[in-house]
C-alpha cells in the first residue's frame, strides 16, 4: 500500500508540473504576446558583390546559377545600359547580355557553390575601360530548423501538451464521468480500508479536477471554446529576396533593381558663395501692354453681335472683332422731342426742296443766279443729314470692339442686360504674356530676376520689369514679366516669389525634393554611402530660388545626396 501511496504521489507532482507549465506554451491567444512569438527569423539577401572607380559603381547579385550586375554612373547614379561587360569567372571568361531592366546577365552555375569566388569584371562604356574586382561570398546551405530549446523535458513537454490538446478537442462528458466514477470507486475502496490512505485520494483527486476542467481556470477573455491550438516555433528559413528596408543604426539598405524602380538619382555638392533671398507674396496679373477691357461708352441694352452667340471664357478674338452690341434706351420725353424735331426737320425739308426746283427751272433762263441754286441745295443737303443722324440715335447700336488680341478671361454679358457707363463687360488677356506683382517689405537689389513658386510646386522664371515708389500698405510693389509662361497659369492665382538681395553667403545648393520631413519634424537628406545604402543626415535649410534650397549646416562638401526619389526612400520601413 506504501507503494501505491508514492506512485500516486509522483503522478500529482507530474501532473501539477505539466500544468504550470501549460499557461505559457499552451494558452497564447490572439492579442496576448508571449516572447518568442514575437521574435520573427532575420531577414536576408542574396549573395552580391561591389566595386567602384571614380566615374563608376558596378553591383553584382548572385541568385539562382545566374549573376545579375548593374552598372551606374558614380555621382548621379544614373544607369549606364550601352556597355560591353566582361567577366573572368572561376569557370573561365563571359560576356555580359543586356537586359530590358537594364542589368548584364551572365550564368553562373559556379556562384550556387558555398565559399569565396573571385570576379573579375571589365566594363567598356564610351570609349573608356575599367576593371572591378568582385568577390561574392556563397555561404553554407542553412541546417534544417529545429525546434527552440529541443531537449528531453521540453520534448515530453510537448506530448504532454498534445495529449491534453487531443482530450480538449474531443468530448468531455463521457470521458469525465467514466474517469470520477473510477476513481470514486477507488476513494470509497481506500476510505473502507483505513483513513491513512486518506491524503493520498484525496490529492489523487483534487489533480484529476484540475486535469478535467482546465476551463474554469481559464481568465477572462480565454474562452474555452475559441482556445487556439498549442504551437511549437521554429525558426524560418531566412528569405533570399532583396527587399528595400531600414537597418538598426537608422541607414536603408535599397537593393540596386528597387533603385531602378524609384529612379534613384543623386549629385556631388559642392560649396558656393549665393546670394540670400527672401520669400514675398505674389499674384498673377495680366501685361498692361497685352490685355484690356471692353467697357460701354453709354448705357444700354446688351444684345449678341451678328453670329447670335456672345464669346466664352477662353474663346480667341482679334483686335476690333465686335463682341456685343449697346442699344442706348430712349425715354418718353426724349422720344417726344425727337418726334417734334423730326416734324420740324421734314417741314423745312419740304420748303427748301421746292426753293430748289423752281431755282433750278429759272437758273436757265438767267432769272436766278447759279449762285443761289447751289446754296439752296445745300442747306437741302444739311437737313437730310440732320434727319438721318437723328433717326441713327434711336436705332444705332453701339459697337464692343476687342481693344487687343487674346483670350476671353472674364465676360459678364447676357443678351437684354442693362450696360452702365464704365462697367466691364469683357476682359481681354494674352495669356503668354503674364506679369507677377509681389509686394516686398525689405530692400531688394534692384534689377535682379526671381523665380516664383506655384502652388503645385512649378518653379517661374521672373524677368525684373520695375518697382514702384509709392508704399503700398507700407510694402513696395514689384513687377515681374513671366519667362515662358505655362498654360495652366491663370490670373488672380497667388505664388511665392524668391528674390535676390545683397547679403552673400557661403552654403550648398540643392534641390528642393532633395530635403524631406523626418519622423521627428526634422528636415533631413539621404547621403549615398554605399551603391546600395543610403544614410539620413539632419540638416538645416534656407530658401534660395523656387527650386533650390541652400544647405546652411549638416552637411560637407564631396558628399552625394539623392536628388531625386528622397521622398519614397523616406517611406521605407
């Protein structure tokens, strides 16, 4: 009976084991991280090679018995796709075959060997050769994944685990009430037999409890019924794609085809002395010279001219090409007028009329001068004009006529409107002839052309026109002509104006994409280090020009800043 006491003893204690141990391999939901689930396998690349010359960068890539080289010029990092490339291989001399990514392909069956293989590459572009000396670097096939920590506890372990997964999976009900019953009958055997057995059943059947009901120790949140399957990690297999991602110490490694991808292009800075420049506000305005308005001389009633149709925004019209017509109103006073006038005038019309025929019956005959004749026919002449001017007065229209050539840029005529005095009722622009009026709060150096920055982000080309004497809003206003004005450009749009001024500086000139926002706020450029690394450096910025901006700390001279493709190396994670 002792034994039976001690064989029941170590059975609890195993069984208590197990199950302390089962919360933290058995029990990891979704939501609850437990350590090494979080830990995944370290990424890799592909074996690959560099070498450089001064005009040159040359990248090699082995990957599945072919070798893969790029080849790109040293400061811009632009591609160089007309080269002939050479190799002395372990296995003897190969040419290079163009590809349409823009790499040389060779095969290479030797490059799947583990170890060191020595390459020699000999590149020919624009009449010019150079040598690479590559080494590629195979290392040894990875051993099979085992299991984190494998060893005999952690082995029975896991059948402990699987077993007790098994049990989970089927159903309780017959098991648990088949496994009570045994053991009550084994308690009442033992209970009958004496009370020393006593402890013993009864942590027999407190261990038996905790086996069978594992879900009324489960917290809150761990339903028994969605419990996910126990796991055993294993380490992945490192992964052989060249995928762009930033490293540990903030630098991103970008393989050379993804910089292919985002036309990756650099430039050697260097120090200059440039002029400091200020930011003014601007607008867009039309050329004196090259613009107007269509105004009504008088009041009237608007009407289309001959085609019907009155122009639209952007329609092309010709200087003195009528655009709209003014019929002037007549009031009920002034019509009566007219009338009384028109009666008038016909009268004495009548009356010289007959002046004239008689004078022209007795002029033959010597009874009236010739003389006499020609007045009395041209006071006839002078009443017939008269009258026709006052019938013009109340049916002439007034002629809109295009002052100059270009394009409709504003038109507010609509057929029956009333046109007062003054009133625009077209304007009149040329849109390749624009101006830029900024207002400039400090003294510019006179003279000096500008550029201007749309809000897109489009640089203009400023031409200096003139700047005013008179403050306005204590500001002085300042004329730029557009150089190569784009068709997008409107009037009324507002720019940033970069002016020149005296002050002279020393800096670094860049473009202005070439400077992005770091996740702190922080304008930052990518320096490329490597052919296939690219380095954050903090930097400190002044405006220059619309496409410029000039680098005051952070960086040095002889150092090759993206120029181009900062912003998607900015995203990479």
């Amino acid at each position: 009976m002792r034994s039976l006491s001690a064989s029941a003893l170590r059975m609890a204690v195993l069984t208590l084991a197990l199950w302390a141990c089962a919360p933290t391999t058995s029990f990891s939901h979704e939501g609850h991280d437990h350590g090494s689930e979080a830990q995944g396998p370290p990424m890799s690349t592909a074996p690959r090679g560099t070498s450089s010359t001064d005009a040159l960068e040359l990248v090699a890539i082995a990957r599945g018995g072919r070798l893969a080289v790029f080849l790109d010029r040293a400061g811009t990092n632009e591609p160089v796709t007309d080269a002939a490339v050479q190799a002395e291989t372990p296995e003897g001399p190969a040419a290079g075959t163009p590809m349409p990514d823009g790499s040389y392909a060779f095969d290479a069956p030797w490059s799947a060997h583990p170890g060191e293989h020595e390459v020699l590459f000999t590149v020919t572009a624009a009449g010019a050769a150079d040598m690479f000396p590559v080494t590629l670097v195979v290392p040894e096939p990875q051993p099979a994944p085992q299991a984190a920590g494998a060893s005999a506890w952690t082995i029975g372990l896991a059948a402990a685990h699987d077993f007790r997964r098994h049990l989970k999976e089927a159903d309780p009900l017959p098991l648990a009430i088949g496994g009570i019953g045994f053991l009550l009958g084994i308690a009442v055997t033992l209970l009958m037999r004496g009370r020393r057995y006593l402890p013993a059943t009864a942590l027999v059947a407190l261990v038996v409890a905790l086996a069978f009901a594992p879900r009324a120790f489960a917290d809150e949140g761990h339903g028994g019924t969605g419990a996910p399957a126990p796991q055993i990690l294993q380490m992945a297999a490192p992964s052989s794609q060249d995928l762009a991602r930033r490293q540990p110490d903030g630098s991103i490694f970008v393989p050379k085809p993804t910089q292919r991808v985002l036309a990756v292009r650099t430039v050697v800075i260097a120090s200059d002395t440039l002029r400091r420049t200020i930011e003014l506000p601007g607008r867009i305005v039309p050329d004196p010279s090259a613009s107007g308005v269509v105004q009504s001389s008088v009041g009237g009633r608007l009407s289309p001219p001959e085609s019907g149709i009155f122009p639209r925004l952007g329609t092309k019209v010709r200087k003195g090409e009528v655009l709209a017509y003014v019929t002037p109103p007549v009031q009920a006073v002034d019509v009566s007028d007219m009338r009384q006038r028109q009666g008038e005038l016909d009268q004495q019309i009548v009356i010289v009329e007959r002046r004239v025929e008689r004078y022209r019956k007795l002029a033959p005959g010597g009874a009236v001068s010739q003389v006499q004749l020609e007045d009395a026919q041209a006071e006839l002449k002078g009443l017939l004009d008269r009258r026709s001017a006052l019938d013009n007065i109340r049916q002439q229209p007034e002629a809109l006529k295009a002052p100059v050539d270009g394009v409709i840029a504003e038109a507010n005529a609509v057929a029956g409107q009333m046109a007062s005095p003054g009133v625009q009722v077209f304007q009149i622009v040329d849109p390749t002839r624009l101006w830029v009026e900024a207002l400039s709060f400090d003294a510019l150096a006179g003279g000096q052309d500008a550029t201007a920055r749309m809000a897109s982000g489009r640089m203009l080309r400023l031409a200096y026109m003139g700047a005013g004497l008179a403050d306005r809003s204590q500001a002085v206003p300042l004329h730029f002509a557009v150089q190569g004005a784009p068709p997008e450009l409107r009037t009324g749009q507002f720019v940033t104006v970069l002016a020149a001024t005296d002050a002279q500086q020393a800096g670094l000139s860049l473009p202005r994409m070439s400077v992005v926002r770091g996740g702190n706020g922080q304008n930052i450029v990518y320096e490329h280090t490597a052919p296939e690394r690219f380095q954050p450096r903090e930097v400190r910025v002044e405006p220059l020009d619309a496409g410029h901006v000039l680098v005051v700390s952070g960086l040095v001279p002889g150092k090759r800043i993206v120029t181009q493709g900062a912003e998607l190396l900015n995203q990479v994670r």
